[in-house]
C-alpha cells in the first residue's frame, strides 16, 4: 500500500521550490485547507440544519441564520486573520476589499481574492459547490496595502485553487509549477494528495453552457454550439452536453474528463457574468497550469487589465484545442465589444450595464 501525503506534507516539502521563501506562502495556503474543511463540514450538513435561511432570518435557537455563502466567506476571512500572512481579501461577498487588521498581519506580504462559495444556488438541491481562491504578492512597498495591490494582472497570481464539495471534497490548487489534486478524508480530517500532476486533455467532448441563453449569444457562439452538434465520426461529435451550474464543478469535470466551459457575453451582461479576480483568473491560472486555456474568446483571460475589483469578462476555459477552435469562431462571427445584434437587443429591452 502506498503511503498518503497529507495536504500539510505536501506544502511542505513543496517549500523548497521557492528558495527565497520564508514560509509564508506555505501557511497561507495551510489556513485555506484549514478554513475549506470548517466550510465543507456546514456544507456537508446544510439539510439538516436551519441554515438555509435568509441573512437576517431567526432561527428556532433565536440565533441569526446565515447563508452559507456569507458563512464561508466569514470562515476564510478569519482563517487568514488568524494565519497572518494575509493583509487583504477581496471577496464576491464584500462591495469593497477588506483589509486584514491585527498584529499578526501588520507585515503581510499577500492578497488573497475569493469566491468563498461558488455555484451557491446549489446548495439547496444538493448539487456540488466550490470555494475559488486566488493569491497575489503585495506590490505596494510601505502604509497600507491599497486596491492597486488587489488589481493586479492575472499573470501576476502567485497561486490559486478551487475547493470542490461534491460526492468527495477535493482541494486543487497550483503555484505555477503544475496543479495537484488533494481528497478530503473525512476520517482522518485531512486532504490527501489524490490527483497528482493534473492535466486537462488536449481535446474533449463535452460542452458546457447555459444554453437556454442561446438566443443572447455572440454569433460566434452560436455557430460553436452547432459544430458542437453536428454529426461527425472522426472527431466524436457530436459531442456531450453537461452544465451543473457551478463553475467549479463543470471545469472540474473538464480537468478530468476534457471539455471546454464557455459563459459568454450575453446581451443582458455585454460583459459576461462571471467575476474576472476571483473566478476567471484563478481557473485560468490553473487550467493553463494543467496544459488548458482560457480565454474570452479574443484575449486570453490571464492577460486582461484590471480596473476594478468585481470586474466581469466572458470565459472560454477548458481542453485547449475545444477552446481554440471557439476562438476561431468567435474572431470569424463576432466583434470584440458586444455584437451589434446584442446591442440592439439590450436597446429593445431597455438594459443597461451587466446583470447580476
Ligand atoms: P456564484 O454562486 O458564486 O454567484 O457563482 C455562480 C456562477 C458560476 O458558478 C456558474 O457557472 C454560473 O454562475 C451559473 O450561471 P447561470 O445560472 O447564469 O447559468
Ligand atoms: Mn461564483
Ligand atoms: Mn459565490
């Protein structure tokens, strides 16, 4: 029997791949394994508690009821404090970043950005969730940190991963120096590495979209769909539809199995849906690390300026030849700034700016 290498071992002995480091990395990532195992066990009893409810609904207890997603969120934010390394979060639960104050974190050198619960619609049907999180080295040099040490490029990430609670609870994450995956084991409380050097195949046949938007999307979407549709021996198609709904999930199944994942530009959101710090980029960050890309169908994700923190852009991440061969419609059918068509279409409905 082979021996198991624990999460905590494993950042370990990864620690000398950074001979300049002092650690700190290696804690910060250790309090996200912590604060991933305090969320997968409230997500792992979310029907048989009362924490369905709305923020702001009293329980039977008389306690305030939380969301999971604003208690997963409180969950990673204390786990950093705590750890120290951290002196910001940006999250998709915070209008603004927040700032990690205490002694501990007085000299932090990181920013994390976090989609604390992804695919949160989920829970109430039992349907995989995930936690997105994304780490930067700080770049301002003294006072507090600022939101130009939160915007920066993608290209800029020191690490990222995505926490999976599914049939099993997976961590995956990547420093740049390739992706692996680690599975809860519930009875020894620890993430053991499960899915080592992780690689998204080159091709795939699975695809991946909210396809009742599909009178909102880019021409060159559109056309993809169908390819995606037509019979064809030689290249397996036509091809398998799945979407779960939750990012996380459904690119996760395309690092095992090879597929591609695309949430266009819509008419209703010119900009896409999905945020581009804490969900576009860390996916982006790993998919390529696993021989993947992602892109927005023009630019490729991790390249893109960042302006502001819920920034969104449409994203086409997945096996690299699906991937491309979108982008080659997409540069064929549609324009870069939303599709004259989707303009028109927001100008009928009377809509403006993204959605939520
Ligand atoms: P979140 O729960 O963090 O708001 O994210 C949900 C996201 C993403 O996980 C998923 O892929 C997408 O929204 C689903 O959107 P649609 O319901 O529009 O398909
Ligand atoms: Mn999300
Ligand atoms: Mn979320």
């Amino acid at each position: 029997m082979k021996g198991i290498l624990t999460l905590g071992q494993f950042i370990i002995e990864k620690q000398s791949d950074f001979p300049y480091a002092k650690g700190e990395l290696s804690r910060l990532l250790r309090d996200i394994g912590i604060a991933a195992k305090i969320v997968n066990r409230e997500v792992n009893k979310a029907g048989l508690m009362d924490i369905l409810g709305d923020v702001g609904t009293i329980n039977i207890q008389g306690e305030s009821q939380k969301k999971l997603d604003v208690f997963a969120n409180e969950q990673f934010i204390a786990a950093l404090k705590s750890g120290g390394e951290c002196c910001i979060v940006a999250s998709e639960e915070n209008d603004e970043f927040v700032y990690i104050d205490g002694e501990v974190s007085k000299n932090a050198k990181y920013i994390v950005a976090m989609d604390p619960l992804d695919g949160s619609s989920n829970i109430d049907v039992n349907v995989a969730v995930g936690t997105i999180f994304s780490i930067y080295r700080r770049v301002s040099t003294d006072g507090k940190a600022t939101l130009e040490d939160v915007l920066q490029k993608g290209t800029e990430q020191v690490a990222a991963g995505y926490i999976i609670y599914g049939s099993s609870t997976m961590l995956v994450y990547t420093t740049g120096k390739g992706v692996n995956g680690f599975t809860l084991d519930p009875s020894i409380g620890e993430f053991c590495l499960s899915h080592p050097k992780m690689k998204v195949p080159d091709d795939g046949v699975i695809y991946s979209i909210n396809e009742g938007n599909y009178v909102h999307f880019p021409e060159g979407v559109k056309k993809y769909l169908k390819y995606c549709q037509v019979e064809d021996e030689q290249t397996s198609r036509p091809y398998t539809s799945r979407y779960i709904g939750s990012m996380v999930a459904d690119v996760h199944r395309n690092m095992i199995k090879g597929g591609i994942f695309i949430y266009p530009t819509t008419s209703g959101a010119p900009n896409g849906k999905l945020r581009l710090v804490y969900e576009c980029n860390p996916m982006a960050f790993i998919i390529e690390q696993a021989g993947g890309r992602a892109t927005d169908g023009f630019n490729r994700i991790l390249d893109k300026d960042v302006t502001s923190l819920h920034q969104r852009s449409a994203i086409f991440i997945g096996s690299k030849n699906m991937v491309l061969k979108i982008e080659e419609l997409m540069q064929t059918y549609s324009s870069k700034t939303p599709d004259e068509k989707a303009e028109a279409t927001m100008e009928k409905f009377g809509i403006v700016g993204g959605v939520d």
